[in-house]
C-alpha cells in the first residue's frame, strides 16, 4: 500500500515566527493541486505546541513532515543533527488514531531511541557531540487509521521535561553515537548492524568504477518470501549516490537514501524473480561498492519491520 508523504516549509508555526506560505520541498507522491492537505486540526494542534514549546526555549525546525497511515503501516524519514545540538521530535496524529511508535536509526540499522509509549504523540530527543549525525525517523501506527504531522524543534538537552510538560507522556531521550564509531569503517558497521538484525550476506560485495552521472545496473536474484537490504558505498571523490531496485517488469521496488556519498534501501518480495540494482553516481565519480542482505519476511516482519530506502512498487499504475 502506498503512503502519501509530503516534507513542506513549516508553515505550522507560522503564526508564531512570521513564516511565510509553505512550499513543497519534495513529494513521495503529489497532492491534488500540488498542494500539502493538512488536517485542520493538526494544524491548529502544531500551532499550539508550537508557541508553547518557543516559550521554553524551543525553535522550530524549518520543515515538517506531514502524510497519512493506515493503521500497522510505517513511514521513515531522514533527520539531519548538527554538531552540538539537540533535536527535539514531536509527532501528533488525528484522533482515529490512538497508539503511535517512534523511533531513530543510524543509517546501519542500530536503535538510538525508542518512544513507545501507548499515546498518540510520541517524542524523541536527540543530541549530537562534536559531528553531526543523520539518522532515520520511523513512526508507526499501531492503532487506528489517519493523518499525521511531524514537526522538530532545535533545543538544549534541560529542554525535553519542558516538551514532555507540553505534550504529555515520556519523551525518550539518547545521545547520538559519535560519527566516528558508524563511519570509519561503514561497511562493517552495517554488516554487523545487519547480522544484529537475522540479516545474512547475499552476494559477496560487488565493486565497479563509476563516472560522473552514470548509471550502473547489477543483477539481482530475488528468493521468495524474503526481504533485502541493498547498500552502495562511494569512494573519495563519490559525493552523492542515487541508489534504487526495479523488478523484473521494471517496476521501480525501493528508492535508496543517504548521504556523503553511501546510499542504502530495504524491500521485500513475495515472489521469485530477477531484480535490478541502479546505482547512479549524482555528483562526483570514483569507485563503489555495493552490497546485499537478505532475510526471511517472517524473521524481519515484512514490509513492516524495515527501516532505510522508500518502497515504491505500489505506486506505479
């Protein structure tokens, strides 16, 4: 099942830091009108929560995120924290909905924190050390069916028990793991992030120079009933990589995320098949390596216990 996701200027708290109209950054899937459809009510929440948290201290981050979830589905997104800082994030739900998860991975699938309160405003605080940090967002609702937003606020760490009087519950708090302990050595953090997880090496790593804006496709065998987790890794001089899987009709299957030149995705298939791994060299060029896990659906829990890339298959007409 497609999930409508949209990332939009944070005009929520417009009314209390003289924001502008809001703009769509980008779109898992376009609005009617191109538009951001936001239900009043979580507007008029945010707002709320908004000015109360700017009372404490609390600044709003420049974007939030907004889309809607039947209930047991997920959606992830990627959170950038600055060096020194902390990152508060609120979620809130309309009232359908009344049990949602959050939590923060690093990009090779170890736990920060966990919000798993039984509420429908889950709260995370993060704070980074001298690097910065990207991590990935997911929520998930477990009770209920309907829209949400999801809105960050930049904060000192005394910050969080004035957003937890604010919003209720315990928020979870974690400090962000030193960029040096994920990233001197990437490929063995996943691969251990991965066993950690029931996930095994599917092929031995594959290794191909690439060129400025070039494209590269690799074969895929794809087992029934299983999932996968596909990483590409770009040498010094690989910028940004696109990184995505097409199955054997071509149909585009996971859209991998990333920065600093490593990209990674997770998707899972029910049938058979041959797939195809692009890798795409977005800015610079130099040499890649590419890997893959798999595991069983029932080990990992389906679609719904994956965390990197966006799964795109049930989009597409």
């Amino acid at each position: 099942m497609g999930v409508a996701v949209w990332c939009f200027c944070a005009c929520l708290v417009s009314a209390c830091v003289g924001a502008s109209a809001p703009e769509a950054r980008h779109a898992e899937a376009t609005p009617a009108g191109g538009q951001v459809k936001v239900a009043p009510m979580l507007v008029a929440t945010m707002r709320r929560i908004s000015v109360e948290l700017a009372r404490q201290g609390l600044v709003p981050d420049a974007h939030a995120f907004a889309g809607f979830l039947p209930g047991g589905n997920h959606a992830t997104f990627p959170v950038h924290v600055p060096a020194d800082t902390c990152l508060t994030i609120v979620a809130i739900a309309t009232k359908n909905v009344s049990d949602v998860d959050a939590a923060l991975y690093t990009p090779e699938g170890d736990l920060v924190v966990v919000d798993s309160e039984p509420d429908p405003h889950p709260t995370l605080q993060v704070c980074s050390g001298k690097t910065a940090s990207d991590l990935y967002y997911v929520m998930q609702l477990y009770d209920g069916d309907g829209s949400f937003v999801v809105l960050s606020f930049f904060g000192t760490r005394a910050s969080l028990p004035a957003a937890a009087r604010v919003i209720g519950g315990r928020p979870a708090f974690a400090e962000a793991a030193p960029l040096r302990d994920t990233s001197e050595d990437p490929l063995l953090s996943l691969r251990e992030g991965m066993h950690k997880r029931g996930f095994t090496q599917a092929l031995d790593p594959i290794v191909f120079p690439i060129a400025q804006q070039e494209r590269i496709r690799t074969g895929l065998p794809i087992a029934a009933a299983t999932c996968y987790t596909v990483a590409a890794f770009g040498s010094e001089g690989v910028q940004d990589l696109g990184l995505r899987v097409l199955d054997d009709h071509g149909v585009e299957r996971s859209v991998g995320e990333g920065a600093r030149g490593q990209a990674a995705l997770q998707m899972c298939a029910h049938d058979a098949g041959s797939y195809v791994v692009e890798t795409q060299a977005r800015d610079g060029a130099g040499q890649v390596t590419l890997v893959v896990f798999r595991a069983t659906a029932v080990a990992t829990g389906g679609e719904t216990g994956l965390w990197l890339g966006q799964r795109t298959a049930a989009k597409t007409n």
